[in-house]
C-alpha cells in the first residue's frame, strides 16, 4: 500500500495522543494534558448533559474523519470485529490521509497539541503513516480503566450487553498496545488519576519529556476532577467472578494494573497482549457472522412492527371508512374528496397521503413544466464558493427557465467578492441567519427566503453537487421528493428512540437504504436534494423548524452515537412522519454518489445521471472530480460531463481561493514548487530584485517563491484572499492587496521592478488578458519580468485552467511601454521574458 503524500513538514510541534476504550477516563486523561502544556485547540465537540458534563476534549475535524472512514468501511464505533480499512479503495483512502495529514499539521505547527478519539484505537494503521508522513514528534498516552466500571457504563448509557462491552474492552485495548510498542508512551490509571492527581501528572511528565505547569495543575485538580466523575472502582481480582467476560480480559487488566502502579512494562503484559491480539484473530470468522446475523435480526425485527402497526393502521381506516360512508363511495376527484383533503391540509399542514411512496412513482412534470427554483448555501469556507459557483452554472444550463431561479443564501461571513461571482452569473442572492446551533441545520432557514417568489417548485441542493441534465422531470406534483439514505445512518434503534420520545406511536414501514441491502425507515432521506411543492413549501417550512428545534432540545441519542450532524436529515423525517408531509422517493439518478462504491438500489435504468452527489473528497487539486468509486461507463460519462462543465466555466477566485485553503501543497500550481520554484527564485536574484528599490509582485500567491529574499518596499496583489492570508503570515513586515479581477485595477505607484509569474496564462478572457497587460505596463517604473505563453500547443488546449490569445512578446509590445524584451529564461510549458522601460 502506497502511503506517500506530498506534505510540508511542520517546522516544528508534537502531538500527544491518548488512546483507550470508550468510558476510560480519556476525556479526564486528556484534559490533565493541558497541565502539561499541550493545547487542544478550539474546534472540540460540545459537552453532553449526563454522558460527559465536562466535555470530551475531542477535536472534531479529526472526530469527522474518523466518523467518515468508520463509514467508508462498513463499520461502527461499537463494532467488535474488522472495521474495513482494507474495504476502502485506495484513492479514497489516500484521500482521507491526505484531508488527514493537512488537519493535523495546521492543528500541531509550533505547539504540543493532545489528541483524543476513542476510536483512534481502532484507527492506528490509518493514523501512524500520517504521523510519520508529516515528521511529528509524537506520544502516546494509554488510558486505562478497569473493565467492569467500562462495560457499567457502556450498558447504562447504550444499553450495551455484558459480553459486547467486555469483547469491545479488547477490541480497543490490544491495538492501542500493539500499534505503540517502541514508540514513546505513559500509560495512566484512571483510578490512581482521581486518587493522586499530581504524582500522576507529574510521572507523567517524567515519561513524556514535559514540564508541569503548576497553576494548571493545581486547577485541574480542585476545579475539575472531583469524585462524582468516579461511578465504581474495581480491581482485577473482581473479573474472576465474572463469566461474560473472556479470561483474557482477566489476564490483560491485571497485567495493565501492575504496569500503572510499577511505571514499568514487564514480560507477563507481553504475554497477555499477543494472548489477546490471537485471541482477536481467531473470533474474527465468528464476529462476521454475528454482525451479518444481528442485521438481518435487525430487519426481521423491523418487518414484524411494521407488519403489526400496519395491521393496525389497516383497521383504523377500516373503522373510518364505515363511520363516513359518504367519503368512502365517491369518486376520485369527487367535490366530497376534494374537500376533505382540503380540510386535512388546513388542520395538519399536509394531506393524509401515505408517508412513502414506492421509488418509480414519482409523478413526472416535464409536460406540464411550470417555475422551478432552486436553492443552496455558501458559508465562509471556500469550498462552497466554488462548488456553488459550479452548481449554480449547470443548473442554469440544465434546469432553469432563468439564472435569477438559482437562488444562493449567504451567511453573514461570505465576503462580497463571493458574492459577486454568483452576481455576475444572473442568481438571486440572499442574506441567510444560522439556524438553531448554527452548525448542522442552516439549511432549514432556507425556504423563508422564497416563500415571497412565484413557482411551482423548489429544490434545496448541496453544494457539493453538480446537474450533468434537467432535474425537473423528477419532481411530483403533490409530494416531497428526496432519496433515501446511502447508509443506514442513524441506524434503526437510533431512529426508534427517536420516534419514541416524539410520540411517535406507529413507526414507518422499512425498506432498504441506497448504497447496501441495510435497514432504514421510510421517509429517512439524504439531505442532499429536496424537491419540494409550492403548496408544500410553508408547511414543510413550519415542520422542519419544529422538528429541527425539539431535536436539538433532545440531541442526547444522536450525541450518544456520534451522529449530531445528522440533525437536519432525522427532523426532515420527524416531520415527514409526524406531521404526514406526502413524501415519495427519488430514484438515486436525481441524488447520485459517487465518493464511494455502492448498489445505487433506487436508480431507474430507464433515465441517466440527472444530479451528482460527489462529496468534497472527489475533487481535485484542478478542481475537478475525481471520484473514488470505481466506475461504470455510465457513472464515469456522466463525471466527463461534469468536468466538461467545469472546464468550461474556469473563474479564477473561486478557484485559488479553494487551492490554497484545501491544497496549501500544490500552491499556485507546478510552477510554484519543487525544483521550478528555486529556479524561478534563482533568477529573480539574477535580475537584481535584491537591489531594486520597490517592488510589484503581481499574483504573489502564498509566498512560497519570494518570501526568503531581501526584497525592500514590497507590494504583493492578488485576488485569492486565502492566499494573502498566508503571505501576511509568512512576511508580515511586508505590504499586500486583495484585488478583484471583476472590477477596475487599483492605480498604483510604479514599482523599480514589477514581478508577474503565470498569471496571464490564466485569464479566461482575452478582455481580462489585454487588461491585464496593461496594469502591468502602467505599474512598472524600471523593469518587468513576466511569464506566458509566447505560441499556443495541443496540449495546452486540452487544459481548461489555461488561455492563449497571442504570443506575450507581442502583446507588450504593443504596449509602447518597453524600450527592450529578451527573453531569460523558461520552465514547464512557459517562457520568462525581461522588460526594461
């Protein structure tokens, strides 16, 4: 397995990581870490009334990785067996480690920053290549707890079996030990932490080659550890008498026991753990059929509710049928049915039509195809700009009468020069207010923005999606349309809890989700793609809001499971459930994944790929889709449309704004690394911009190139925002300016020497090209030294990032600026040329 990634090493930092079984004491373990001076930076997941009142110290960039590859591989956090690493195709893999190495290097550049996630247990094959990768100085710390008070808690709060909990212990346990023999390590008793917090602080400071804080210390152990974080204490002598758990469980937690009250590692805790690593090894065929049996299980389970509640329901209506024998004898269309559908709607916000309709029953509008608009969000990062910018142009190619239809909401972060991208195109822009806790629910503040307008429909969109044809042909007149889950996510004891404590007294009927023969209720949609009725759109509008309000008043089941960000999608199914919102599936051609492999069990043969659904680990360093599923020729025409679209619609803020804050690696291209940089940076040197005076760096991009020289009365201009932010950082004695490529150039004060490396070979226009040539012509005093294109090639043709309009020497000649222009130099497919005033 190819583990190389193209990583900056950090110029300094280390990382502690504390591994243990979930219940360990790893928060407490991870919080004393600031005692110690490690950081835990500001992005941790909330605390949890009742589970975690402290909090769990855990970083969520790197809690949603570890949630997403759990997924990728089938897996959840409580499962005993093989997780699925090696289910995961090797460019999605590569992929997550890559989203990993820059998460962690942003996270640990010139600090000590301590990390926790129970399920980097788990994950330690995954994780250690890209400790390696990045050349961080990394500790481990071992959190130990004896396993009954685990198991204690694990059935109190998940109501976890004996046997499951004790299996789970060496699940966690055994690869903590193995993946870290040889590395540098602490191992931390829970118990003794609450027993005698500085004589553990303090050994561990010893072991881990890191000094004591006092204060913090002293303010770890009076303000937050207390006894009530202590619910039981046992000893190893205590398992003996307890047959669920496996003796190897005994021998293990003795062995530990010794080692945190000795501090040293002796032969019996090597022998207990290679006990447990075979003991693993050779459950794991059973563990397999366990699993596969507790789903099947689980759908049987389901299928006998539904058949019971249907039952019931069956003789409910049969009940109203003979006590309304005028509605039951007319006809279809009838005055008498028309009015109590209407009365329905009037009392409940929706007709009583079924919660679920089959997938191929969607009601098709392309002959009757009235006002469709559509809608997404763009929030502060600048993935959402340009996956946004792009979604917005196919829907206005594929699916819209008019580019004021694509409606774009904004939260209050969004810049204005974002906003005028989307401007520019023909959109509707609006300002947008966070919903609810302002993370995962903001799209529901949506329909209030177009609830004023005047159309038939309206289809709320990721922006991580892209129309390769008309999605209108998939909307229904009288239903809200949207695709079942890809995966059984939140799985269906999470949803009957759920349902449970809404009043939900009849569960849905269950059907299978997209990607897996796997359970899901009717009704538990993808958020990704809602079509949804005018005469929908203000009751959905009230009940999702309802919904989404309660859920967050009682997150504890989805906080319990690690599941929070799915708060949107299940009070979309509360609402459709509970408030009977008429809901028909879409087929899997209107909401189409392809970041993963998957049956795509809802798509209808009889149509192609209208929507894809690709997910931010799909693209590129060139912005383009490259999926990680392994496609069929079906799937990969549809991405060659898409990309098509992309190349065709090249705008450059968008896109240098998502490189350097998602590809700080690639920079500003091939150009700008490696051995072109020295080169480029060499020349520079040769040129005199050491002795120049003042200097114009135009397009200066991250700084990566010029940031080291001794450059006097520096001025760099560039149009990614992202990219300036960098440069600041990395020069902050020197001067910058965001320009905005849409608007007239700033008149500056000519510089000695002006700089300009591969930025007018990616002008879209050649309007945007001569004005370009101009500003430069007109901001250089002395001399200019510039790159570009000096004929065009087949293959620069076939690069949609990249334009020719006439050879560079001639266009500033034409300038009447410069009195010579030599050329200097070259590298990759451009030419260098000098010109002197």
């Amino acid at each position: 397995m190819n583990y190389s990634m193209n990583v900056a090493l950090p110029t300094s930092g280390k990382l502690v990581v504390v591994l243990g079984m979930h219940r360990s004491g790893t928060s407490a373990i991870t919080r004393a870490m600031v005692a110690l001076g490690a950081e835990l930076g500001d992005r941790l997941l909330p605390p949890l009334a009742g589970v975690n009142d402290k909090g769990f110290f855990e970083d969520y960039d790197v809690f949603q990785i570890n949630h997403e590859l759990l997924e990728a591989g089938g897996a959840q956090w409580h499962t005993v067996g093989d997780i699925g690493l090696a289910r995961i195709p090797q460019p999605q893999l590569d992929a997550f480690r890559k989203r990993a190495a820059d998460t962690l290097r942003a996270k640990c550049a010139g600090r000590t920053f301590a990390l926790k996630d129970p399920r980097l247990a788990r994950l330690m094959p995954f994780w250690q290549p890209v400790f390696e990768q990045i050349g961080l100085q990394v500790a481990y710390v071992i959190a130990v707890r004896n396993p009954i008070s685990v198991v204690s808690s694990l059935k109190k709060r998940d109501n976890m079996s004996e046997e499951q909990g004790y299996a789970l212990w060496l699940a966690h346990v055994v690869p903590s030990l193995l993946e870290t023999k040889g590395k540098v390590r602490a191992f931390v008793d829970y118990d003794r932490m609450l027993d005698d917090p500085a004589g553990e602080l303090s050994r561990l400071a010893s072991r881990l080659d890191m000094p004591v804080n006092a204060a913090r210390a002293d303010e770890f152990a009076r303000s937050f550890l207390s006894e009530d974080l202590r619910h039981s204490r046992f000893t190893a002598a205590d398992l003996s008498g307890i047959q669920a758990a496996p003796s190897l469980v005994k021998t293990l937690c003795a062995a530990l026991e010794t080692v945190c009250r000795t501090g040293e590692e002796d032969a019996t805790l090597q022998r207990a753990l290679e006990s447990g690593r075979q003991f693993l090894a050779d459950i794991e065929p059973l563990l397999r059929v366990y699993q596969n049996a507790g789903l099947l299980n689980a759908m049987l389970e389901a299928a006998k509710v539904a058949i019971l509640e249907r039952d019931k329901r069956i003789t409910e209506l049969q009940q109203q049928v003979s006590s309304r024998p005028a509605l039951a004898q007319a006809p279809a269309g009838s005055p008498i049915v028309a009015a109590a559908m209407a009365a329905a709607a009037a009392k409940n916000g929706a007709a009583p039509q079924p919660a679920m309709a089959p997938a191929g029953s969607i009601t098709q509008i392309a002959a009757r195809r009235g006002r469709t608009i559509f809608s997404f969000i763009v929030d502060a990062d600048p993935k959402f700009a340009y996956e946004g910018y792009h979604l917005a142009r196919s829907l206005i190619q594929h699916s819209c009468n008019s580019a004021t239809d694509v409606n774009v909401q904004f939260t209050k972060e969004v810049g204005t020069e974002t906003r005028d991208v989307f401007r520019r195109l023909g959109c509707t822009l609006h300002d947008i207010e966070r919903f609810g806790d302002g993370r995962y629910c903001n799209k529901i503040a949506q329909l209030a923005n177009l609830h004023q307008f005047d159309f038939d429909h309206v289809v709320l969109l990721d922006t991580d999606m892209i129309a390769v044809a008309d999605l209108r042909p998939f909307l229904s007149e009288n239903a809200l349309v949207a695709k079942v889950v890809d995966f059984p996510q939140p799985p269906l004891p999470v949803l009957e809890e759920i349902g449970r404590a809404a009043g939900m007294r009849n569960l849905p009927p269950v059907g299978t989700v997209d990607a897996a023969h796997a359970p899901t209720y009717a009704g538990n949609c993808n958020g990704g793609f809602y079509g949804i009725p005018k005469a929908l759109a203000e009751g959905v509008d009230r009940s999702w809001r309802r919904w989404a309000q309660w859920l967050l008043e009682n997150i504890e089941p989805l906080a319990r499971n690690n599941m929070a960000q799915h708060v949107d999608q299940v009070s979309m199914w509360l609402a459709i459930v509970m408030d009977r919102i008429p809901y028909s599936a879409a087929p899997s051609n209107v909401n189409y994944y392809v970041h993963m492999d998957g049956e795509h069990r809802y798509f209808d043969s009889r149509s192609n790929i209208a929507l894809l659904h690709y997910h931010d680990v799909s693209l590129n360093v060139l912005g383009k889709l490259e999926p990680k599923a392994q496609l069929n020729e079906l799937e990969r025409r549809a991405v060659e449309a898409a990309n098509r679209q992309i190349g065709a619609g090249f705008e450059n803020t968008t896109f240098w704004n998502l490189r350097y804050a998602h590809f700080p690696e690639r920079g500003s291209g091939v150009g700008s690394r490696g051995e072109n940089l020295r080169y480029k940076r060499e020349l520079l040197v040769q040129q005199g911009i050491e002795r120049a005076e003042s200097v114009l760096d135009v397009g200066c991009g991250d700084l990566e190139m010029i940031r080291g020289l001794a450059v006097q009365n520096y001025l760099g201009l560039d149009t990614s925002r992202e990219a300036l932010q960098m440069a600041r950082r990395a020069r902050p004695d020197w001067e910058f300016l965001h320009i905005d490529v849409s608007k007239s150039q700033p008149v500056l004060t000519p510089r000695q020497m002006a700089v300009c490396f591969e930025v007018l070979i990616h002008q879209p226009t050649e309007a945007d090209y001569r004005k370009l040539i101009d500003f430069l012509a007109r901001s250089t005093a002395g001399t200019l030294i510039v790159s570009g294109y000096v004929g065009d090639y087949d293959e620069r043709k076939r690069n949609s990032m990249v334009y020719f309009y006439e050879p560079l020497d001639e266009s500033l000649r034409k300038t009447g600026k410069f009195a010579s222009i030599q050329r200097i130099g070259s590298h990759s497919d451009v030419v260098v040329l000098r010109c002197d005033v």
